[in-house]
C-alpha cells in the first residue's frame, strides 16, 4: 500500500484528525462515504418517507447483497443482513435446536456471547485444545468426532488477541465428516481476505462496525444453501417467511430467512459503502499492512522493559494485547486516553476458557488498521514508555 494511498485514505477519514485510533477492534473509524451514505438516507427519508424512500433506494439496497457476497465470495442469496454479528450467529446457532445428548466443538479462544449460548442450549461442550502456537489443535479436533458432535463452532480471529485461528484447516474437517461449521468472523472480516469456498464454513457471521469500517448496528450473515435447506429459523416473520394460507407458511429459501422486516435502511446502505470502499482497496492489500502495523506494534513495545505482549498464534493479524509491569490495563488505557491515543481493555468475562487456561490478568489490546501510521505507533509506545 502506496504512502499517498494512505495519505488518501486518512484525508477521507475525519477521526484522523481528532485521535490516534487503535480501537478497530472494538469499533473503526468510518471513513467519510459511509457517514455521507447514512445520513443522506436518512434525510430521505424525512422529505419522501420511510417506505419511500426505501422503495426509491430497492436497487442500492439490493447492490448490497452483490458487495457482500463479493467480499466473502459468495452468492447473493447466501447473504442476510442483521443488526450484529451476534444477532447473524444467534440466527443460525439457535436455528440448529441443539440440546442434551448432543456434543459441540469449539476452541480455546472462543467469545462469551457464543459459549453463554452453547451453555443454554444444554449440549455438551468441548474445548478443542490448542497446538504449540496457542492455535486450535486441527489434529485434535479430528480426534474428538464421532455421531454425537453436531457442531464445530469457533472464532476465526478472538476478541482477545491476535492469533488467526486455522480455519480452512478446521473446514476441511468439518467437511470430511458432513458437521456444520459456523465460522465467527466478527474480527476477521474486513481485514482478513476472506473466501467461504477456501474457508468451507457452512456458516459465517461478521459485523460492520469493526473492521469493515460500518456504522454500528450492522451485522452480516453467510449461510451456505446445504445448511440453511435443513435450518428453520427460530423466530420468522412476514419478511423470512409467507403466510400462505390461514394455517400455512412458507420459509423465505435464501438467507434472507434469517431476517426480519423492519431494520434500518440507512444502517444497510452505509454497511453496503464500507463494503465496497474495502473492496476498492482490496482485502489482500489491507491485510498485508494491517498485519505489518501489527507486527511492527509488537516488535516495539517489546523493547520497553515491563512491558508484556500476549498474542499467540502461528499467524496473527490486527489486534496487539499487552500489559505494563505495575500499571493496571484499565489504568494504561485511561492515561493512553487522555493523550488521545483510543485502546481498549479486554478481560476474563470475555474469554473464560483461555483467561483461565493461560492465568491472563486484564489485556490492553490496541489493533491496527492501515490508516494508521508508523508515526502513531511511535506515539503509543512512546506514551506507553512514561507509564513506567
């Protein structure tokens, strides 16, 4: 990624100016199409009305669809839109109707949203173990199938650090053995160049506010048609569904069953530009600087004493965890704040299986994106460096 491009890519990115942002994991800054986007849907709809304008924008909306499915390398009937990453994997989780006597497979990384439902559903879980890189342990996921595992369900990328999980390899074991796969891509997507045909996921759930640089409230969904032909929705309504008869209804046979009639248009569209602004960059450009930022924040906060990096894995991407020697990481991000450099702090709650398995205290993660600069790790680091 040319310096000029980068130059260009801030320039579009009012937040740029007011903060170092590293808190991509949490929530980007968007740049200024996808802000315009919105609010321009949204002044539509206050002079034409809210069907109106709606039915004004039907093929913007539906060019939303094609860029997703682009992005992922999908169809776009394999593509539903919804208000989170959670709401998509909660579509589709709570659509398999798991219960006692079944068994799920997950990794050691995984995210709490997802175990607490694991936990509700009454099945039994099991924490696949991690491989000398911190990684899931594909050899060991292998091991574990037999009838009862009706699932294999993980994080691509986890909340708390930086390691990318081998999903392709987890896919190609899923597959072998005819289980679903659903894929958590909430922290991959839109920095990792993603294709569910190489991941063989038979689902995928992201968000847009992350890494994609969306507004918040946007969440997408991948659903492969071998899946969601054998899946009912949990709830439906008459946007998933027809009300056939007075005592009959047919389920909506794309992925748009796991929708729901009411949702923010403006949200949509602004989602639809954040995709197609990282589709004019490219997802392989992207996730070549945004993994050497990465990689350059942990090479220097390595070198200041005290200072301890936690990521693990083989390959690793955006998302920089650390702790300061003496200084609590609630603490670190405060003081980092006031110098207006954005982090985040990750704790157990998040992570129970990992935080407990490794004795994790609370992380600062700081992630990465390629609007960032060489010159703003300097200064986190820096800032960092006087904690001590």
């Amino acid at each position: 990624m040319r310096a000029e491009d980068v130059r260009r890519f801030r320039d579009e990115t009012p937040g740029c100016a007011e903060v170092i942002h590293f808190n991509n994991a949490g929530s980007s800054l968007p740049p200024a199409p996808v802000t315009d986007t919105v609010l321009g849907y949204l002044r539509d709809e206050a002079r034409q009305g809210g069907y109106e304008a709606a039915d004004a924008a039907a093929d913007r909306i539906s060019a939303a669809y094609t860029s997703t499915a682009r992005l992922l390398g999908a169809a776009d009937d394999d593509i539903a839109f919804t208000d989170s990453a959670t709401r998509s994997w909660q579509a589709v989780f709570y659509a398999l109707r798991l219960g006692p006597g079944d068994r799920i497979l997950t990794c050691r990384s995984e995210y709490a949203s997802n175990a607490i439902a694991y936990l509700q559903s009454g099945a039994d879980v099991e924490v696949v173990d991690d491989d000398e890189n911190g990684q899931v342990d594909v050899a060991d996921l292998a091991r574990r199938i037999d009838d009862r595992v009706k699932l294999i369900s993980m994080n691509h990328v986890p909340t708390h650090g930086g390691l990318v999980n081998p999903a392709e390899e987890v896919g190609a074991v899923a597959g072998e053995a005819g289980i679903p796969f659903l894929l958590d891509a909430c922290q991959a997507i839109g920095q990792l160049d993603l294709d569910v045909t190489r991941l063989r996921c038979d689902a995928l759930t992201g968000t847009g506010r992350k890494y994609l640089r969306g507004p918040r409230g946007t969440g997408l969904l991948y659903v492969h048609p071998r899946l969601r032909e054998r899946l009912e929705p949990a709830m439906l309504d008459l946007h998933s569904a027809t009300w056939t008869s007075p005592t009959t209804y047919r389920v909506e046979a794309s992925a748009k069953r796991f929708e729901a009639w009411e949702r923010s248009q403006a949200l949509l569209l602004g989602l639809g530009a954040a995709v197609d602004y990282a589709l004019a960059i490219g997802l392989p450009a992207i996730e070549e600087r945004v993994t050497a930022l990465a990689e350059r924040l942990r090479a220097d906060l390595g070198q200041v004493p005290g200072v301890t990096v936690h990521d693990q894995g083989k390959r690793r991407c955006g998302i920089v965890t650390f702790t300061v020697e003496g200084v609590p990481s609630g603490q670190v991000k405060q003081r980092l704040g006031e110098a207006r450099i954005n982090t985040s702090v990750t704790n157990r709650t998040s992570a129970q299986y990992d935080f407990s398995s490794r004795s994790l205290p609370e992380l600062v993660r700081a992630s990465v994106h390629y609007y960032n600069t060489d010159e703003e790790i300097r200064a986190l680091v820096e800032e960092v460096d006087r904690l001590r």
